[in-house]
C-alpha cells in the first residue's frame, strides 16, 4: 500500500474509532467483553482533559475576535468538531481496556490494537517500568526486537514473558515476539490478577 493510501486509511480508522467511542461513552456500554477490564487511561487522562478545557474556552474567543459572520460559523464549526474529538479520544482511552479473562490476556489501545493472549502461553509475569522514545504507540525493541510494547504516555510498566514466540497481528504488520509489555495504571494490582489468573487455570 502507497504510503499516502496508508495514512488516509490511518486517518479515516482513527474517525471511526473516535466517534465509536464516543458513542460507547454516551451509552455506558465499555468494551470489556465479559472480562475483566484493566484500565490505561490514567497514564493520558489528565493531559486530554487539559486539551478539552483548552478548546472550550477558545470557542467563546475566537467568536468574539472574528469579525465576519461567515468565518464564525466555520470557526465554530471547526471549534465544536476539535472538542468532540477530543472528548472522543479520551472516551476511547476509557471504552477500550486490557481485559482479563479465565482463559486470555487481551491487550489493547483504543480499538486499534489488540493483543490476544492465552494465560496457557504466559510463562512469567512482572512490573517493570520503562520508558519510550518517539510517539508510536506500538514499538518493537530489546535484544534482536523481540519484544512487542504498547505504549502509553511513552512507556509500559508490565511486561509478559510467553513460552515461546507467538505472532501478533497488528495495524503496523505482523510481529513475532517472545514478550509483550504494556501500561496498566495499577501494574502490582495487575500482576497479581494474571498471576492468580493463571494460577487458577493450571488447577
């Protein structure tokens, strides 16, 4: 695919999964599938509430500084859009959590990235804090990039080590991974639960 097809097909994905959930929000109706959710949003939160609170307040600004009747209507137009997306966004941070069930591990962001997991291919489990450079929030690295990370505000805190390599579909491409790390906002928590979990299925 072209890399222009590409970032319009991004582009287009990331509108849907926006107002999806932002419908979600309205609704109440979270993304949790019969799980356990395990929440992310923390880690974002504050940071898109400031840009909601920042774009509510240019609304009344800007309609009071442009002069001209036709260029409000599309300031406003344009103002209205930018909080409702933004609204979206942090809807959709909270709409899509990790989930936790008796049998996998799904790890997520938004509704773009979903990492299924089997508790039966999850040798170990552990909280390890590590940062990110750059703004993907999907990112191979370590020893001969073998581990998938999905990050959150720049970095995970969680990482899972599998029996053996396992191939992950993803927006990016196909990975195939030893370990997957990711950011829960309660990691020991976190810990505990999938230890349990998985403690519970060898009985």
């Amino acid at each position: 695919m072209r890399p222009i097809a590409r970032l319009v097909r991004s582009f287009v994905r990331l509108e849907v999964d926006i107002w999806l959930s932002l419908a979600r929000a309205v609704t109440r109706r979270p993304d949790t599938g019969g799980g356990t959710p395990i929440r992310y949003a923390g880690a974002v939160s504050a940071v898109i509430w400031a840009f909601i609170v920042v774009s509510a307040v240019e609304i009344p600004a800007v309609h009071l500084l442009i002069p001209w009747p036709a260029a409000r209507i599309v300031a406003l137009g344009l103002g209205l859009w930018g909080l409702m997306w933004m609204a979206g966004m942090l809807a959709a941070h909270h709409m899509h959590p990790h989930m936790l069930t008796e049998k996998l591990l799904r790890v997520r962001y938004l509704r773009r990235v979903t990492l299924d997991i089997p508790l039966a291919d999850i040798r170990a489990v552990r909280h390890e804090l590590r940062a990110y450079d750059g703004a993907k929030s999907l990112q191979l690295h370590g020893p001969g990039a073998d581990t998938l990370a999905v990050i959150i505000g720049s970095s995970t805190n969680i990482r899972v080590i599998l029996t053996e390599p396992k191939t992950f579909r993803t927006p990016q491409g196909d990975f195939t991974v030893n370990t997957v790390a990711f950011w829960a906002d309660d990691p020991r928590a976190t810990v505990a639960s999938i230890r349990t979990a998985m403690l519970d299925r060898a009985v």
